[in-house]
C-alpha cells in the first residue's frame, strides 16, 4: 500500500512515523560486533536496564524482548493467576489485553473518557464500587464470580493517564496495578516519569514507538523480588547458575545485546525527540485548532504528553468527511495516516471478556486519525499534511 505511493514519483511520501538513528547506534552496535557480545548476554542489556531504570526513577529493570512479554511477566510477578480478572483499557494496542489471556485470565474492558481518551476514572470506580463485591480483602466481580486481582491502564497516545485517582482505588481495593506504557516513555504525570506511579510498569520499544531496539520491551519496578522474578521468568527460570535445573516453566524473552546496544543509545536521544514531537504537536494545533469539525488531541493540566502519535477527531458531518474517507484521501496524496485502534471489547480475540458501561471508545475508534509524526518530519512535510487536511474541509468556513 505504501510502496505504491512511495514509488509513483511526483509526490514524495510521508510516512506515518519512522524510526530516527543519529547519536551513537552505529558505534554501539559495532562494539558488540567487534566483541562477539551479539546474544542475549553482555554489557549493553545491563547499561540498557541501568539507563531505563534511572530514567523512570525505578530501583529496577528488566530487558524482554518485546513490549508484550514484559506486559505478560509484569502481569505474572503482580500475581495474576488462571481465571482471575485484570481491568484492562478498552482503547489501546491488543497486546495488554492478549498479555492478560497469556495468564489464563480476563480482561475487564474499562471505557476511555472523551477530553484526553485515556481510561474513565468515574466508570472504573463505579464498577469496583457496583460491579464487584469486596470482602475480607477480596474482590470479586458480581457478573462473572471471578476474582479481580489488577488494574491495567494504558497510556495511549504519549498521553498519562489519570492515575492518582486510579492508586486511589487500587489502594482500596488492594489491587496490583500494572502500567502499560508502551506508549508513552518519556511522558510525565504531575512531574514524574510514566511507569513510576503504579506497582510495576512494562515499556516497548517496537520499531514505530518513541525510541526503538528494532523490537524489544522493559520491566520497571521497586519491587526487588518482584524484579528477580521476572529476571527469573524471562530467562528460562533456571535455578542453577552452571546446572540446566529449572523448577518452573519459564519464557525465552531476553532481549539480545545487540538490541540492547540500539536501545542504550536511542534512550540518550529521548528528551530530544520528545521535544520534538512536542513541537510538531503544536504546530498541528496552531494549524488545525480552528478547522471546523476537527478536534487536536488534548493534554490535561496534569500532564507531559510525549505526543507520540498526534491524533484528531473529526465530526464526519461537520468536517464533511469521515475518518477514513480522509485516511484513502490523504493516501492519495502520499500521506500515510491511520485509525485506531478497533476497541478491546468489539474485538473477536477477546470473546468471552467482559466490558463496563462502553460508549466514548467507540466513537473515538470511529472518529480518530493519527496524523504523520516521525521525530524526523520536516517543516516542509507538516506543511503539506496541514495543507492536504484544510483543503479537505467541506467549507473551509473557519479557515
Ligand atoms: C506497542 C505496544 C505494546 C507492546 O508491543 P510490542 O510490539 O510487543 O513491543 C504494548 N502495549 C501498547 C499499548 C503498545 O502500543
């Protein structure tokens, strides 16, 4: 589909979001070809862990190899056994909700509130508060008789979510909380890094995310048992440094050296790209804000957004097209944009998953568009994007 654009010449092509290499990847990389170091062993891996684990103020963290097995161990160390229930963000990426079926558990789909479309706090305490019974330190779901053991929040977006009020509940409940975010390294709510606020945090590092390892992902956590065993857990669950002995069923989920060299140099790049995409951002909003029928994504008082994938809502009626009407539009004219994310609880994968009180997420999901932000888009690109957008307005009434 792209390739077609990228080759027909007269247009050059605007991708969605490409990856950024210009610090010290090649020199990295090279040292672990030059040493041998290639594998899942070696001193890149430990730097990456250190580096990772200074950023997001955690006493620890663990390199996996992708941001969906970090979600998968960070899920098991929090103690989410068969049959339990996780509350899962309906709006997100499906690798949360498919890490919590990796445990034999459910997801319980929570709604996204419509200002920043991060999880709904006023529908997740309802449905702890309603939906579930607790007692006696327990807390089990009313329509299911399942045992609800964590909150999962996703940070979509590069955007925080409201997470004081979710610790609230987690607190009185006693549930584990578990952060995804995947999305949103780099980002800050009230002042502290993303992925410091809940129990243990998983982190990805996927080819299209803010910084990347090609493919790769990150437990963070100050919980030092919680951390040994996801050492444990990733590596095999081997018991004993020289005998193959393992009293557990354990994951290959390292991270190899070679991936972690990347990564080790992509993080000393991060405070600069976000400053970037934050600037791409708000010439978006600048160029936008007054398009009738498009809303720019939002950031709350609460919160440092990474913006890492600028997004819009459209009023199909208002705007005079519907989303994906201008994603084939803007395709045209070699300008990849895309939807998101078709929401958890309308998803086949996910049959027999429970959702609360839904209705924002799918309107979100009908009417978003992300729009292109790779770190390296020039102003002559965004021009172009913000050109293509206005001319496709029904009126132009505003602009
Ligand atoms: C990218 C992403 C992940 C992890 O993806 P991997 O490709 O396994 O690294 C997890 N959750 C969300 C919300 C994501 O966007």
């Amino acid at each position: 589909m792209t390739l077609v654009s990228e080759q027909s010449g007269a247009t050059p092509f605007i991708p969605l979001c490409v990856p950024e290499f210009r610090g010290n990847e090649w020199s990295y990389v090279k040292a672990c070809l030059d040493t041998g170091w290639v594998s899942s062993v070696g001193s890149y891996v430990d730097r990456f862990e250190a580096a990772m684990a200074a950023r997001i103020g955690a006493r620890r963290a663990v390199a996996t190899v992708n941001g969906t097995s970090a979600l998968h161990v960070a899920l098991r160390v929090a103690g989410v056994e068969t049959d339990d229930e996780v509350v899962v963000s309906t709006l997100t990426f499906i690798a949360p909700a498919n890490a919590v079926r990796y445990c034999g558990a459910w997801p319980v789909f929570m709604d996204a509130e419509p200002k920043f479309w991060q999880m709904d706090m006023a529908k997740l305490a309802a449905f702890l508060a309603e939906g579930c019974s607790f007692s006696g330190g327990v807390l089990r779901n009313r329509t299911t008789g399942r045992l609800v053991k964590a909150l999962l929040p996703v940070h979509i977006l590069g955007h925080p979510v409201d997470m004081d009020p979710l610790l609230e509940l987690a607190r009185r409940y006693q549930l584990a909380v578990v952060e995804d975010a995947s999305e949103a390294l780099g980002a800050t709510y009230k002042g502290r890094p993303v992925g410091s606020h809940g129990d243990i945090a998983a982190f990805s590092f996927n080819g299209n995310k803010i910084i990347t390892t090609g493919g790769g992902g990150m437990i963070t956590t100050n919980n030092e048992a919680w951390a040994n065993k996801a050492k444990y857990l990733t590596t095999q669950a081997k018991d004993d440094p020289l005998e193959y002995c393992h009293h557990e069923i354990g994951y290959n989920y390292r991270l190899t050296n070679l991936a972690a060299a990347l990564g080790v140099a992509q993080l000393e790049e991060l405070d600069e790209y976000v400053a970037v995409k934050r600037r791409i951002a708000q010439r978006y909003i600048e160029a936008l804000g007054e398009v009738s029928g498009l809303t720019c994504m939002a950031e709350a008082p609460w919160a440092e957004s990474t913006s890492w994938m600028f997004t819009v809502r459209l009023d199909a009626a208002v705007f005079g097209m519907s989303s994906r009407a201008l994603l084939q539009h803007l395709q045209q004219q070699g300008i990849q944009t895309r939807p998101l994310w078709e929401p958890m609880h309308l998803s086949k994968s996910q049959t027999g998953a429970m959702a609360w009180q839904m209705g924002v997420a799918d309107e979100l999901y009908a009417d978003c568009l992300s729009l292109p932000c790779s770190v390296g888009l020039t102003e002559v690109q965004q021009e172009r994007v913000i050109t293509a957008l206005r001319a496709a307005t029904k009126t132009d009434r505003k602009v």
